[in-house]
C-alpha cells in the first residue's frame, strides 16, 4: 500500500505481463488518488532509446504543485546492451538510503528479464520487489475461479479445466474469454458445454492463416480474412488477443528459432503446443527480430488506445494489417 510518507522504489517484472501491468495500474491509481492531480513521468526504452540524464533530470526535479511524483520507467533492462550508468546508480542508492523522499519510482519490466546484469542484481537488493511468473496447474486454475467469483458467477472443474486447455495461460485472453462466458450465463453454472459453445480453442488455425499471409506480403488476404471475421459478427477485441496470441509466439520463438534449436525442443522450453511451435518456428523466419518488436508494439499501443477511447478497434485492426 502507497504510504504519503515513504520514498518507494518498486521493481515488477516476470513473464506474466498481464498480471504485473495491472499491479502496476494499481499502483498509479493509488498514487493519484492521493496526490492527484500529480502526472507520472513515463520512460519506455523500448519505444526510445532514452538518455539517462533526462530521465535523471526529470525524475528527480521536483513538482510546482505537489512535493510527490511518480516516475514510471519500463524495459531499462531488455535492451541489447547492457545498461550501465554510474551516475544513475549512485543516485538509485542514495535514494533507498532515503526513510523519507518526495519520489515513487517503478521499474516495470516485459517478458523474460535479464537476471544477471548489473541494474537487476542492484534493484533486487534496494527495490521492493515483485515477480510475476507464468501461472501454471492449480495457481492458474484458482485464479481463473476467481476471476468468476468476482462477477458472482460459478464454473465446475470440469468446465475450468476445459477453458485452461482452450487457451492455456495467456491471462489477457482468459480474461475476455471469462467475461463472455460471464455475460452469457448470469445465472446457474458455467459448464464444459458453455465452453465448447462459446470458447474458441487457442490453437485456431485462422490466426496462422493471417500470419502466414502477412508473413509473405499478401495483405489482400490477410485484410479480407480479417473483414470476413467482422462481418461474421467476431468481437474485435477477440481478434485483437489473437493476434497478440501468435506474435507474442512469434518474439518468444525467433530467439530460439535462430539458434537452430528444433520444433520439439522448443515446444518443451516455452511450454508451447508442438503445433503452435512448429507453425510459429515457420513464421518467425520471415521476421526480423527488429521488425517483430516493431509489430508486438504497434498492437500494444491498439490495445491501450482502443480501450482509452483513443481509436477505433476495426480502424486499427485494419491499419495494423496494412501496414505489416
């Protein structure tokens, strides 16, 4: 809980971006409900290559209407390079030296993080720290109860086991699929019959289909694939967690993919369907690792927009699709 008088640095990272994103919302909120109406700085290295002394500079300036700030600083660590700063370390350890200070700083990490470098091994000894990890077996099953308790709707085993093996542990897709099930049944319980109904298995090979279109330059294809799916009366957001589905596959295979290391191989290190392994493993080599990035970005800057009121779903979609 954000206390007025502490100075924090708080460190969110691990695999289970949708988890950590919604820690991180939390978070901010708190900070804004206290000190409102404050702005959080935000620092994204992956969408620019920031130079330390302006995120030095900014960070620690002080507010003209309130004696707090928050600065919110993502992706410092999944560069190519290691980051290193000096100036920038010492200011982090005589920050957390700090009992009291005008500044909340997190550092909000995607993906799989780079344990071993120097600013990690730092913000683990003076951060409080925080790592979302891939839910698995029982942890994923109980939190996919209580997604349902939250909108007072129950679901037997069977039911959440089934769910688990259509869309397994992307929690951004479990969560859309969970609120239509919920609009669906108000009342009674949700059952394995509902799932097969209602929810699409995540191995869905329209996706691949897109994918493989827009891997070899053929938008038409890829375009009327996607108009096809909306005028069948598909919910755009639905089109959205797929697409986001198989490029996620897609930036956690290429790594992979250019070691040389096989289809089983790697189905067993990412926890991937061997088919989801080997249609991704076809796909990531007609992507280059920059151009990967560039695309899983530009879907995550539809997602927050769209649901911001900022743009129009179909209007992105077709964008996104147009310009791969």
């Amino acid at each position: 809980m954000l206390r007025a008088t502490c100075y924090m640095i708080i460190f969110l990272f691990g695999e289970d971006e949708f988890r950590s994103s919604q820690k991180l919302a939390e978070i901010k909120n708190k900070f804004l409900q206290i000190y409102s109406p404050a702005p959080a700085g935000l620092f994204d290295f992956a969408e620019k290559d920031w130079n330390i002394k302006e995120v030095l500079l900014n960070i620690s300036s002080g507010g003209l209407f309130t004696s707090k700030k928050l600065a919110i600083i993502k992706n410092i660590l999944a560069g190519k390079k290691e980051f290193s700063d000096d100036t920038f370390e010492k200011f982090l350890k005589a920050e957390a030296k700090k009992e009291k200070g005008d500044l909340i700083l997190i550092f909000w990490e995607s993906g799989k993080t780079k344990k071993n470098s120097k600013l990690y091994k730092l913000l683990k000894k003076i951060a409080k720290c925080q790592e979302f990890e891939l839910l698995e077996g029982a942890k994923l099953r109980n939190w996919v109860i209580g997604e349902f308790k939250k909108s007072d709707i129950a679901i037997n085993s069977a039911a959440v086991e089934k769910l688990v093996v259509f869309v397994g542990n992307d929690l951004n897709l479990l969560s859309r699929e969970i609120e239509k099930l919920a609009m669906y049944k108000s009342k009674g319980e949700i059952t394995g019959g509902d799932i097969d109904l209602l929810v699409k298995s995540k191995i869905d090979t329209d996706i691949f289909k897109t994918v493989d279109a827009l891997a070899r330059g053929d938008k038409r294809t890829a375009l009327k694939m996607l108009h096809d799916h909306l005028e069948d009366g598909e919910d755009p957001f639905y089109l959205l967690s797929m697409y986001f589905y198989q490029f996620r596959n897609l930036v956690k295979v290429k790594p992979l993919a250019e070691k040389n290391m096989p289809p089983a191989e790697i189905a067993s290190k990412l926890r991937m369907h061997p088919f989801v392994a080997r249609k991704s493993l076809d796909q990531a080599r007609n992507f280059s690792w920059e151009k990967l990035k560039s695309l899983y970005n530009n879907l995550c800057e539809i997602d927050f927009e769209s649901k911001t009121g900022k743009t129009d779903i179909q209007l992105a979609l077709d964008k996104f699709v147009a310009g791969v």
